[in-house]
C-alpha cells in the first residue's frame, strides 16, 4: 500500500525532552500502569458519587428527622472515609508511576498539562479535609453545619476529575503547544486542558461513577433483601442507590452515543478499532461479536449489520468511515483487545440499563420496589458487571489510544523509563494489590454486617453542642 | 518565576516533611510501644491523633510532585528514573501505611489488629528512610540528567543517603512525640505526655547527635553540599535550625508542648531551607541549574495563579480543619488500642509476650 494513501498526522512528532528513545518494556510499563488504574478508578467512582448520595439521604434526615436516614448517612460516611482513604494511596501511586514508567513523556510534556494536576490536587486537598471533618463531625457539629460540611466533598469529587480528565482529554487530542525541530515549545497549559474532547469524557465518567457506586451499594443491598432483610433501612438504602443508578444509567445512552460520535471525529483509528473495521468504506456495517484478524482485514464469526456503523458513528447510514487502513500498521492499535473491550463495555451498559428501568417504572407505578427474586439477582450480579464495564471502557480508550502515549506526536516505546527490573516491580505489585483488593474485601463485608447504629432521634445532635 | 515555584517546593516539602513527617514517626512509636497490653495506649493515642488528619497531610506529598513535575519536568523525569528503587518502595510504603491504619480502625479482635498495627509502623519507618535516600542522592549530585542515566543502586545507597534516610526517621519520631505529648495533655492522660515526653527527649538529642555527626559524612561524601551548609546563607539556615531545636528541647524538657510544635516544625523548615540555599544554582547538581530546570514562563505563571486561587478555597478549609482539630471538637474518645476487643483470654496473655519480643528485635 502507497504511504500516499494514509492521514498525514496532524503535528510533528517529538524528539523526547530525555532522548529520542526508550527502555525495551513498554508493554511491561503499559501493564503496571493500567494494573494501578484498575485499582485506582473505581474507588474514584466512590468519590464522584458516593457523597452525593449520601448527602441526599442526610437531607432526607435533615426534612423529616427520621434517624433510619441519619444511620444510613453514618454509615454510608464511613465507608466512604475508609475508600477515600484507600484511594489516596492508590491515587499517590500512579502519580508516582507517572515519574516511575513514563519519565521522557513527564520530561516532555508535563509543563504543558501538569498544571491540570495541580488543580486537581488542590481538589483532593479540600475533598481530603472536608471528608475528614464530615465523618468525625458527626453528632459534634450542628446538623445544619454538618450537612454544609458535605457539599464541598461533593463538588470537589466533580472539579477533581474535571483536571484529571482534562489530562487524558489532552492525551488523546493533545493541542496547546507547538513542535519545532522535535522540541516542544510555546506550551499553552489553558488550551491544553479545555480540549474539545473534555465534555463527553467528563460526562461519560461521571455518570459511569454514579452507575458504579449505585449498582455496587444496591447489590449489596440486594444480597441482603435475598437474605430477609427487608426493613425501612435496607429499603431505603436500595431506593436511593438504584434511582441514582437507574437515572445515570439511561443518560448514560445519550452521552455514549455523543462520545461515540466524538472519537469518530476526532480519533477515527481508535473508532476502527472498536469495531474492527479495516478499510474505509461508505456504509460501513457494525458487527456483534466475533474475532478480528487481522491477515484477512475482516471480523469473523460476528454478528454484521448492515450500514449500522455510519448510522452510529454520523447519524447518516451512509456516511463514509475510515478504516484501520488509513493508517501503517505499526501505527494501528491492538485490535481484538480494543473491540472486545468496547463491545464489553456496551454490552453491560444496556443490560444495567434495563435493569435501571424496570426499577424506575416498577416504582413510577406502584411506588415500590419490584417483588421479583430475579430482579434482586440481577441488581446483585449487576454491582460487579458495572466494574467490569468501567474497567473495559478505559481498557478501549486508553489501548485504543496506542502506539501513541500522546496522540500522533510521542509514541509509548519513547516516553518509557530505561531503568531495569520492570518485571520485577510488576510482580511485587501485583502481589501488594492482591492483599489490597483481599483486605478492601475484608472490611466492606465487616462494615455490611455489623448492624446499624442507633440513632436516637433529638439526641446530640443539636445547636447546644455547637457551644 | 522560577524561584517562586522552588519556594512553593520548599514549602510542600516543609509542610510533608513536619505534618507527614510526624504521622510516619507516631508510627514509628507504634512500632517500638511494645507488647498488645503494654502498648495499647500509646498506640491508642496514636489512633486517636492521627486519624482525622493523616489524609490531608499526605496530600502534601502529591501537592510537591505535581508543582515539581509541571514546573521542572526535566528534572522529576531524571530523578524518577535514576532514582526508581527508593521511590517504588516508598509507594509500597505508602500503600502498606495507608491500607493498613485506615483498616486498623475496624479490627475485630487483638489479633488483626497486632497484624495490620505491625504493618502499619513497619511501613513508616520505611517511607521516609526511603524519600530521605532519595533526597541524598539528589543532595549528593548522584543524579545527571536523562532517562535512568545514573546509578540505578548507588544513586541511593550511599553514604549521603543512608544518613538523610535515618535522619529522616529520627526527625518523623522526634516531631511526633512532640505532637503526641501535646494530644495527650489535652486528652488529660498525663502519664502518656509523660512518655511521649521522655521520647522527644530522647529523639531529640539522638537526632541532634546524628545530624551533628552526619556533617563528617558530608564532608568526604558530598564535599560541595557541605561546604554550601557550612557558609553562607546555608550555615546561618542550619544554625537557626539547630537553635531551633535547642529550643524545643528546653520547652518539652519544661512540658510546655503547644509552643514546642512551632518551634520543632521551625527546626524542620529552617534545614530545608538551608538545604537549597546550600545547592544553589543547581536542582540536580553538579549541572541543572534552576533557570534550565524551569519550564516556559507561560506554563510557571499558569501554576502559580492556579495554586493562588486554589488557595482561596484550601486555605480556609484548612484553617478550618486545624482550628476544630486544635479544639478538639473532631477528638475522638481516647481508648488503648487493646481495650476496644473482648477481655483478654490466656492466649492473648503468651500472643502478646510473643509480639512484645518480636518488637524488642526489631
């Protein structure tokens, strides 16, 4: 094939701040990263949404003083304390591995997006305090004061990962600086970090975060209704959760179908790649299922339907998409992981959605929960999938994202550490996250058995204490 | 520009150095408290204090790597890459002390507890062995410019670094006795400020000791540091720093502990500062000055008006914390770390003699 026939790449491509070239174990260092971040995301989606609900069930409280919402705020707090503080070490940890594995790419480029990391950890900070204040405020502050204390906890988790996704934005748009003989100069860090592709990423996290947290908390709930357990408590604890789920799960639609739209722009390789598509075409069919190969060009076994993809991706079901043949395949992205990542990712997105919406019409009709065991089942089963769908739509970005650490301008291989033993601290993290996950485990069962506190209703908690 | 984000550096590490700092110490005296019985309430009192405030002071830490990275991103990539193997440990260390206080909290019997206690205080002795290792090897200009272009072992393990990393650990357990055996006046247990007393004394004078004698090292190891802490502004910054601690010492020798926070976090600032002052021009020396080490102007002023409207917003939230942690209004109800389980059986009686002994070893 003629390199006429490819995209010319956008910017020119950059020498590395520390060198031209890497260390040998990009694929090692790939691993180590996305392992973190696997730990790392889904407790960051505890922290997008967990304080809202609970923020709302304290108001609850707070409107009607019935202390069954006090006890759940308490220990829905605590919970929320203790994955607050397991996800500042996690989060330390992949700052670390930002210097640890991709030094040339930090070198490089992290004048021109770090400051994005610095609002974001001012975020942290404040989430830090008023998290810490929130839990051990409890019955020591007004009630008033103590609600108020929870509201910046909340909108800290929202400017948090606004920064962050700011960041991974820039990586896979990156503008606001200029190449010149394989230098970067002239960075511009506002531009940078306000990408056009910022909107849809941050919409499409935050509501993943609400349907995280929703789906997990009401499974465990939903164990619990299976066991008996069927009080005012557990009741209300499993309302909240799967209206906020439910809610997050159908605006979810939309804001997948505008992101989808988004990477057909602006990353159309990527978008190949999550739908196998090799060569450019008009009416280009989306298939279900099936294994790329990539010798043949073609996805066999699948499910195809026709001129679907160009209906998906354009709104117009003949719209011409590009294939993976517009770029040379070293510069084309591990296909078969991409896809079935994103095919995963959609796949449970619509399954948790219709459970959302049997919860939302069973309670629009008969303002109750529905009675069926099946449903519980699947709202358990669906705590666990909404983590795989989270994991699986990040694994589809950032891989889709490859061979290329910042879009079309620095190559992974080149922004690798040189330094030895990779292998070595891979397997010692595996081992030490092993015990994180067993020990997390641990104490969330221990915090879902213990029974609820008694609260007293007027007890303590009251203006006098503020003396 | 630059120089106001090498002091906005200072400042993080200041501030990680004394708040972060004394929560690795409190578990260093977590680590040396002896058996369940016996050191169940200083370990208690370790529970209480750092609890609602370990997670804001970390943040510290994070705030220094990313003003580090976005203004002198050639020098964090050429440090975290000669410099991997204390700083990987150091985010082991990180993991372990974290994970482990936090579910510490929620043991259900002595047991779990003695496990995750003992990883929790192991870890903080290794965190801040490991940073100030780290910090040597910088300090002792072991550390060129590239992608793992230094020594990837003696980068660390050197004579600088092994006494900047024990210096570091005796500085975390000085500051936290000082800091406990206020807590634990205002808890009203006057026999654990009698004992935190009797270790920051001891800290103290070990610490000041050590950093006394350390200066010889410097001075065959790192010839160039020595002589910048030895004249100049350097020397006068160390001699602060040492009457500094002179002072602290006088006054927890008197038990007047709140005024000995200050003048303990002033012994601390006043070295850091020294230490810069001490290798100027250079961040890595022998060769990357401040003014090459400095990202584009643009991006320098970006952060600082970023960080200064930040500080709108942190600072109030932070004087708030403090304000209702210094009155005690977050206090948590002081309790022997040991007492929050059943009564102790005979077995606890020979488990406790067994972890009294392992922590005599160590």
């Amino acid at each position: 094939m003629p390199d006429a026939g490819f995209l010319t790449l956008a910017v020119e491509q950059v020498d590395g701040a520390l060198g031209r070239t890497g260390g040998p174990d990009a694929l090692v260092a790939r691993r180590m990263q996305a392992l973190s971040l696997a730990v790392h995301i889904p407790i960051v989606c505890f922290g997008i949404a967990f304080p809202a609900m609970i923020l709302f069930v304290e108001g609850l409280y707070l409107r009607t003083g019935d202390v069954t919402y006090k006890a759940l705020a308490k220990r829905w707090s605590k919970v929320a304390l203790t994955l607050f503080a397991v996800g500042v070490v996690t989060g330390t940890i992949l700052s670390f591995e930002f210097g640890l594995l991709w030094p040339n790419f930090m070198a490089t480029f992290a004048d021109v997006f770090g400051v994005g990391f610095a609002l974001e950890g001012i975020s942290f900070f404040v989430e830090a305090i008023f998290i810490a204040i929130y839990v051990y405020g409890w019955d020591r502050l007004g009630r008033r004061a103590h609600f108020l204390v929870g509201v910046p906890i909340v909108l800290s988790g929202f400017t948090g990962s606004f920064w962050v996704l700011g960041v991974n934005a820039w990586m896979n748009s990156p503008t606001g600086f200029t190449v010149v003989d394989g230098r970067v100069t002239d960075p511009r860090p506002l531009e940078a970090l306000l990408t056009p592709n910022l909107g849809h990423e941050l919409a499409h996290m935050y509501l993943a975060g609400y349907m995280v947290t929703g789906f997990i908390v009401a499974g465990v709930y939903a164990g619990g209704w299976l066991k008996g357990r069927r009080d005012r408590y557990h009741r209300t604890a499993l309302v909240v959760t799967l209206a906020f789920a439910a809610l997050a799960s159908a605006a979810q639609g939309i804001v997948g179908d505008w992101a989808g739209r988004r990477v057909a722009d602006s990353q159309p390789v990527k978008l190949a790649a999550f739908e196998g598509l090799a060569r450019t075409q008009a009416g280009a069919p989306f298939t279900i299922g099936g294994i790329y190969d990539a010798d043949r060009g073609e996805v066999r076994y699948g499910i195809h339907i026709p001129k679907m993809l160009s209906l998906l991706a354009h709104h117009d079901p003949n719209a011409r998409v590009t294939g993976l043949d517009a770029v040379p395949p070293r510069d084309r992205p591990p296909v078969n992981v991409v896809r079935v990542a994103f095919q995963t990712m959609v796949g449970i997105g619509v399954a948790l959605g219709l459970v959302g919406l049997v919860f939302v019409l069973t309670w629009l009709r008969h303002r109750r929960l529905p009675r069926s065991r099946w449903f519980y089942r699947a709202v358990v089963a669906a705590g666990p999938l909404s983590l795989v769908a989270l994991i699986a739509g990040w694994v589809a970005t950032e891989v889709g994202r490859q061979p290329w650490i910042v879009y079309e301008v620095m190559r992974t291989s080149q922004a690798v550490t040189r330094a030895d033993g990779l292998e070595v601290g891979f397997a010692v993290l595996v081992a030490v996250y092993a015990g994180l996950a067993a020990a997390v485990a641990w104490l969330l069962r221990r915090l879902a058995r213990r029974p609820p506190e008694t609260e007293v209703a007027g007890a303590p908690a009251t203006e006098a204490s503020r003396a | 520009m630059a120089e106001v984000c090498l002091a906005l550096v200072v400042v993080g590490i200041t501030a990680y150095a004394v708040l972060g700092g004394a929560d690795y110490g409190a578990g260093f005296w977590d680590l040396t408290a002896g058996g369940a019985q016996r050191g169940g309430r200083i370990r208690g009192m370790v529970q209480r204090s750092m609890s609602p405030v370990w997670e804001a002071n970390h943040v510290w830490l994070i705030f220094v790597l990313v003003v580090v990275w976005t203004a002198f991103p050639v020098a964090f990539g050429s440090v975290f890459s000669t410099l991997a193997i204390p700083l990987f440990l150091a985010a082991l260390g990180i993991i372990f002390r974290g994970t482990a206080f936090a579910l510490r909290g929620h043991a259900a019997t002595i047991r779990e507890a003695r496990v995750l206690g003992a990883t929790f205080a192991l870890s903080s002795v290794l965190v801040p062995f490991s940073f100030g290792a780290a910090l040597g090897g910088v300090a002792s200009g072991r550390v060129p410019v590239g992608n793992a272009a230094g020594d990837m072992v003696d980068s660390w393990l050197n004579p600088t670094s092994l006494l900047i990393g024990v210096l570091a650990v005796l500085t975390g357990a000085y500051l936290a006795a000082v800091f406990l055996a206020d807590d634990s006046v205002r808890a009203e247990q006057p026999d654990l400020a009698r004992a935190f007393r009797a270790r920051a004394l001891g800290a103290g004078a070990v610490t000041g000791l050590v950093a006394v004698g350390g200066l010889a090292v410097l001075r065959s190891d790192a010839r160039a540091l020595f002589d910048g802490l030895t004249s100049g502004g350097g020397l006068v910054l160390v001699l602060i720093s040492a009457a500094a601690g002179a002072v602290t010492l006088a006054l927890v020798w008197t038990g007047r502990f709140g005024p000995a926070r200050f003048s303990a976090a002033a012994a601390v600032a006043a070295v850091t500062v020294g230490w810069v002052l001490a290798q100027r021009p250079y961040v890595l020396p022998p060769r990357l000055t401040l003014d090459a080490a400095a990202a584009d102007d643009t991006v320098l002023t970006t952060l600082v008006a970023g960080l200064g409207i930040g500080a709108l917003v942190l600072l109030p939230s932070l004087w708030y914390l403090y304000r209702l942690v210094l009155q005690g209004r977050l206090d948590q109800d002081y309790e022997p770390l040991d007492q929050r389980f059943r009564p102790l059986s005979a077995s606890d009686e020979r488990d406790a003699g067994d972890a009294g002994r392992a922590g005599g070893a160590a």
